[in-house]
C-alpha cells in the first residue's frame, strides 16, 4: 500500500484523536498491577504464618513438595522437587542446603540415579513438617483478593468470601 504522505504525517487508526486524554491510564485498572497486589498479598499471608516455625514461603513449598512425594512412596531428588516447584535448580539447591544445615533434611545418592540426590526428611524435618500449617488455595486467594484495589474498568470483581 503506497501513499503520498509522509510517515510522519499518516493517522493511526487504531486510536481516535484525543484518546488518552479522554481516559488515562491508571495502573489500579491493570490486570498486571491487580495480580501483582495479590501476589504480594499472599507472600505477606504466607510468611506471617510461617514466621513462628521459622520458614519462609519458600521453603515451606520446598519441604511440601518433598512431603508430597514421600506420600507417593518415592524418594525425591532435588531435580524433582524443583520440577514440582517449577522454581531453578540452583535456587532449589540453596534452599535445600540451609534446610540440611538446619537439620531438616539430609542428601544422599539416590538410589536410582547415583548423579543426584536424595532428599530424606529429618526426624526433626517430620515435626516440622507435621507443625506447618495447612493451607486452602482458595481460601488465601480470597485473603489475598480483599486486599485488592476496586477495579473501576471492567476488570472482574474480587472473589466472594469464604464462609
């Protein structure tokens, strides 16, 4: 499509003339802003509960997911338990060894693999697993949602509350 005018000088006709004035943006509004709030919202939830035992969000994911598969009946390794966390490896490792320091957990070659390690919960590892509190997905999400901004552009309204 040629045309006589310059670039410069061409309108756009994905947006009208006097647009963004009419309606600016505010970040409140934003999908993006909205789940970052909950997502701060639920660390907050998240790392106030764990405060007492000493854990972060994080770790409490990692011990959980070791948890998990030792429910299964298999011996995790720290490739599995980042996979299941779908956080990185080398971050995993970091959290694992202060876990082990802590005397959480202990490492081993695993039995499968002699490449990687296996993960094996502690006596002291069980307590605390034991004294973690349990959480309901949904319910921390409607936590986390009523500390939200009111979204005043269509966005969806924040979940209902949990009776």
């Amino acid at each position: 499509m040629k045309t006589d005018q310059p670039i410069a000088t061409r309108r756009r006709r994905s947006a009208p003339r006097g647009a963004s004035e009419a309606r600016p943006w505010r970040p409140e509004g934003s999908l993006c802003y909205r789940l970052k709030h909950a997502y701060h919202a639920w660390t907050r939830h998240f790392d106030a509960a764990l405060r007492p035992l000493g854990l972060t969000h994080v770790q409490f994911i990692a011990l959980h997911a070791i948890e998990r598969h030792r429910q299964r009946g298999e011996i995790p390794s720290q490739v599995q338990v980042a996979a299941a966390t779908q956080l990185d490896p080398m971050m995993i490792s970091k959290i694992l060894r202060l876990l082990e320091q802590r005397g959480y957990l202990k490492r081993s070659p695993h039995p499968d693999d002699p490449r990687a390690n296996a993960l094996h919960l502690t006596h002291a590892g069980d307590a605390l697993v034991t004294r973690m509190p349990r959480f309901s997905t949904a319910g921390s999400m409607v936590t986390a949602s009523r500390r939200l901004p009111r979204c005043s552009t269509g966005c969806s309204p924040p979940l209902p509350a949990a009776n």
